[in-house]
C-alpha cells in the first residue's frame, strides 16, 4: 500500500516539475518575441533636411552701452560772478550762442589802468626817440661819442618795446573781457546746468553740460566668424527691449509708446580689420537717433539684424541638442539615430548655417532630444516646407 502511495507521490512531483518546465519555456520565448518586436520598432519624431536658404543674420546681445562722441562741458575762462544764465535744462543751442554771463570787476580796472600804461609808455617813447634824433645827428658831426650814441639807441628800442607790451597787455585784457560772456561749445542740448545766477567760479569750472544725441554710438566684441559677415558702411536693424529704462540726463528724449523701438545702425569701424587675421574683433556702430528717443546709458534686450540676406547651407536652430551649438542628431540611411558633430555659424533666430559637418539633403532630428541616442531607430515626419 505504501508503495503505491510513494509511487503516486513521485508520478505527482514530475508533473509539477513537467509543468514549471514549460512554464519557464514559454515566458523565455515571450519576452524574447517582445524584445524582438521592441527591437523593431520606430520611435516617432520630427525632423528636417539640411538646405541652402536665404538668412538675415541675427546678433542677440543682453545689452549695449550707449555713448555719444559730442558731449562737453561749456567751461567758465576767467573768474568772475555768474551775472546772467541765458538757458536751462534742456535748452536747445548752437555752437557760440551765449549761454551764461560773468562779471569779473577786476578787468575795467586793470583796462584803465593799461591805459595809463600805455600814455606813459608813450611819452617815454616820444622822448627816448628825440635823444636818438639828437645825437644822431651829433655823431654825424663827430660831436658826440659812440658810446653815447649807442646808449640813446638803446633806450629808444626799449622805449618801443615797453609801448608794445603794453598794448599786448591791453589786447589780454580785452580778450579776458569777452570770456565774460561763456558760448555754447556746440550744437546741441543743455543736459545739466552745475551753476546758477549768483555763483562765482574760477576759471575752468564746468557751467553746463552739453550734449549732441543725432548719433550714439556702441561696440560689440565678435568671434571673427561672426564680425566676418559685417562690412565697413554696413546697415543693421536694431531692435530694443525698453523696459523700466532710466534716463540717464533726464532730457526730452522720449522713449515712444512700445516696448520695443525699431533704429538703423552703420558700422563705423571693425578693429583689427577685416584683411588681419584674428580669432575676435570689435564692431563699432553708429545709430540714427535723429528721432530722439534714446540718449546716452545701457539698454537692455538687444537684437541686431543685418538688412542683407545670406545663402548658406542651414538646419533649425530646434535641431541643436548643446549649448555650444555643435551637435545634432541626424538620420542615417536605416533609419537609426547617429550623434553627429557640426560647426555653426551666424542664424537668423529660426535657422543656422552650418560652415562643417553636413551635407546638403542630411535629415536632423527637431524634436525634444530628451532620451534620444544613437542606434535607435526612427520613423521621422519631415516638417513644414522641408517635406520631400
């Protein structure tokens, strides 16, 4: 009896057995089914074709300091009391017109007093050149010694001299005369009036502050494959960000009523230049502010775009995957994914040139490059007008 029941036991065990056996079997052969068909199959993305287009080069900048090359101080020449102050803050002038007044109370005096001088520089003159006469006209007479003779020379020419020196004096002191009235240095506005009516000064004390805003000036540091696409005499669009912006010299120049302001800039000088070899160069330009919206200080959100196109192989900028815009995923001819080094150039904010690294027709992957890498494989949708 027993030996029936153990043999029943052991026929029940190698079923069990049998059974987890083909168990394992036929999971191993699932999941090797499922990571065939994982293997197999295509991620879904957005992608574009290499292409030569037509771009406008676009600088993006956080800001830029604007100067101007005509701003200088109306500056007192003499010393003196501020008599009268002809304008105010803001006061449009031109170069010359009188802005301030002084009276320095020394100079009629001291004109009287060369007056003086020179009557009596006069006389003295009138006499040193009668004893010259005189005896000159002894030592042609042999009636007189050269010595003395010699001596009446002498003092007639510095007789003449002293006259002369004093008239210089007098003409200093007619010159100190005018400096009372202070003359714009030129055209321009009045930015900041330092003294007012009542205040003495002394000589080389600023009054006023002027300034000429026509055209501001503003330099940007380039790498040279960038400054390569400007030229001298150029013309870029400059866009700015105006946003709670302070007036440097609080003048009439307005910012109008947008957030963001349209001007034309020229390239006025590229250093080094363009012929000498140099990994950065430094782009001087030059803005029509003849509107008067912009005045001298640093303006924040700057976009710089240049008014002439450029045909260049390019690829979306949604195509690059690091900060240094130098790799992209492309499209390999299985359709799988491959990491592919390039260098870029200048963009226009949608597409970038691509100076190495691709060709023309090559497929580069725009969507969210998160968990992407190479030797997937793919089924790209080309987008928009780079279809075929």
């Amino acid at each position: 009896m027993k030996k029936f029941f153990y043999l029943g036991m052991l026929s029940t065990l190698l079923l069990a057995l049998i059974l987890v056996g083909y168990g394992i079997q036929l999971n191993e052969h699932d999941e090797s089914h499922i990571v065939d068909r994982m293997s197999e199959r295509a991620v879904p993305l957005a992608g574009a074709r290499a292409a030569v287009r037509s771009i406008q080069p676009v600088i993006v900048l956080d800001t830029i300091n604007l100067y101007s090359n005509e701003m200088i101080d109306a500056t007192a020449l003499i010393d003196g009391r501020i008599d009268a102050a002809f304008v105010n803050k803001n006061s449009h002038v031109r170069s010359g017109d009188v802005i301030f007044s002084l009276v320095n109370e020394q100079i009629p005096l001291q004109i009287r007093q060369s007056d003086s001088a020179i009557a009596r520089a006069e006389a003295n003159l009138a006499q040193a050149l009668n004893s010259y006469r005189r005896y000159s006209e002894l030592m042609e007479m042999e009636a007189t010694s050269r010595e003395r003779f010699e001596q009446a020379q002498t003092e007639y020419r510095a007789a003449q001299a002293a006259l002369d020196e004093a008239h210089a004096q007098r003409e200093q002191l007619f010159i100190q005369s005018d400096r009372q009235q202070v003359t714009s240095p030129i055209d321009g506005e009045v930015l900041i009036v330092y003294k007012q009516q009542g205040s003495y000064v002394t000589a080389g004390t600023p009054l006023a502050l002027i300034g000429q805003f026509d055209r501001l000036m503003f330099s940007v540091p380039m790498e040279d494959k960038f400054a390569g696409r400007f030229e001298f005499d150029q013309t870029v669009e400059l866009r700015i960000q105006r946003r709670d912006l302070q007036k440097a010299y609080d003048t009439e120049y307005s910012g109008g009523g947008g957030s963001e302001e349209h001007f034309i800039a020229t390239i006025r000088d590229i250093t080094p230049p363009p012929d000498e070899h140099a990994s950065m160069r430094k782009i001087l330009f030059e803005l029509d502010n003849r509107a008067g919206l912009l005045e001298p200080q640093t303006y924040g959100g700057i976009t710089i775009r240049s008014t002439d196109q450029k045909r260049c192989l390019t690829i979306p900028i949604a195509a690059l995957i690091n900060s240094d815009r130098s790799e992209v995923f492309i499209v390999q001819p299985d359709n799988t994914l491959a990491l592919k080094k390039i260098t870029t150039g200048i963009d226009d904010g949608s597409y970038i040139e691509v100076i190495d690294g691709l060709g023309e027709g090559a497929v580069v992957i725009t969507s969210n490059p998160h968990g992407l890498d190479s030797g997937m494989k793919v089924d790209v949708t080309i987008g928009g007008n780079d279809n075929g």
